[in-house]
C-alpha cells in the first residue's frame, strides 16, 4: 500500500467556501468493509465520491455510491461532524481533490448524470471480482475490465467514474481491469488539495449526566 501524501489539514468552516462542484472526496475508512475495499485494491483509499455545491440552498453535496445504500447524496458537513447519524465525523482520513478538466460550464451535465443515477444499487460482488482479478494478475493471468454502465450497479470508484465520464473527464482504469479509489488519487490530473479535519462527538452537560447515571446503575 501506499503512504497518505503530505498536504495541510483544514477546518471545514474555513474551507467550505473554497470547495467547488466536481471536487473529489476521497476516504480512508476504518469499518470492516472499508479494509476489505483497501485489501481488495492494495490501497491506503477506501472510498471516492464527489461534490456539488448547492447554493440556493446552503449546501455542499457528496454524490457517492455507498455498500447496502447504493447511489445517494448526503451533506459533506455530515461527513465532518455527524456521519451516518452518528454524531460523530466520520472515521478515517478525508481528503479533498481536483481534477484539472472539469470545467464550470460542464457541471450542469455532471450534476444531472449523477442525480439521474441517484438509488442504484451497490456493486457488492465487484469487491470479490476485484480481489480475484488481483489473484489472476499475480498468476500472470489477464483479466476482462467491467462495464458498470451496463451493469446498472456501482461501486464507488465506478460511480464516480461514470459520472466524470459523461462531461469528457476521464480516469484511466488500471492494468488489472477496474477503475479504484485508488486510481482517482494516483491521475497525474487530480491535485490534492488538502485534509478535511473531523469532529469529535459533542457531549452536553445532560449527556454526561445521564451516562454517570447509567454507570451508577451498573455499578
């Protein structure tokens, strides 16, 4: 695996006017699927999407393919402080990029083909397909890239990808005949910006109160 890249982390409030549509969004997770997605792409990224402002209504959009949701868009400020409704940020390394050919005049067709895809399932299986293809390429086997667009099913890096591709910006699939997250954070075009800085869970005074109570109890 490779090494996280030596970039400045920021706050997201003193970052989030800066943020433009297109930016990629990618992730270094520590749940078990996120391993496995690591494992399966011998990477230190476990997860890409995007973003999209949407500023008539003060919100800066992550359009991503996630396991057992599929194709969805949830707030980046989730990410930062409540991700999944935890109430906490979400666990791993964030890291915010982009790609020097998306252009503004290009984010309206990029916006509708991700929101057209908007509820497509998850691509499970192709985590499987893609340690196999690893096993075939250590064997010195070939392996057949995947077509998603025809599958009607996504993971992460080939929602993304999909996406991107409909406005001209192209990742280039990897020799092992799969688009990664990995391969986003490797194109000579996507310039690292910096790390997005996560929140701790926030506890009131009427939290900790009820939590004493509760170990009293135990006790």
């Amino acid at each position: 695996m490779g090494q996280f890249p030596i970039l400045p982390s920021k706050c997201y409030k003193d970052l989030r006017h800066t943020i433009q549509s297109g930016d990629i969004l990618l992730c270094s997770g520590s749940s078990v699927f996120s391993t496995l997605i690591q494992k399966a792409t011998n990477s230190i990224w476990s997860h890409v999407g995007f973003v999209l402002r949407v500023d008539s209504i003060e919100r800066i959009m992550v359009l991503e393919s996630v396991e057992s949701i599929g194709v969805r868009t949830i707030p980046l400020s989730n990410y930062v402080k409540n991700y999944n409704a935890t109430g906490k940020g979400y666990e791993g390394r964030l890291m915010l990029a982009r790609h020097q050919d998306v252009r503004v005049e290009n984010i309206g067709n990029l916006s509708r083909a991700a929101v057209d895809l908007l509820g497509h399932p998850y691509r499970t299986e192709e985590v499987v397909h893609i340690a196999a293809r690893l096993s075939m390429h250590t064997l010195g086997l070939p392996a057949q890239p995947a077509d998603p667009e025809k599958q009607h099913a996504f993971i992460c890096s080939e929602y993304a990808y999909t996406c991107f591709k409909s406005i001209g910006v192209t990742i280039e699939y990897n020799a092992l005949g799969f688009i990664a997250p990995d391969d986003f954070a490797r194109s000579s075009k996507v310039q690292p910006i910096c790390y997005i800085e996560t929140e701790a869970p926030q506890f009131s005074s009427k939290d900790l109160f009820h939590t004493k109570q509760i170990l009293k109890n135990i006790g």
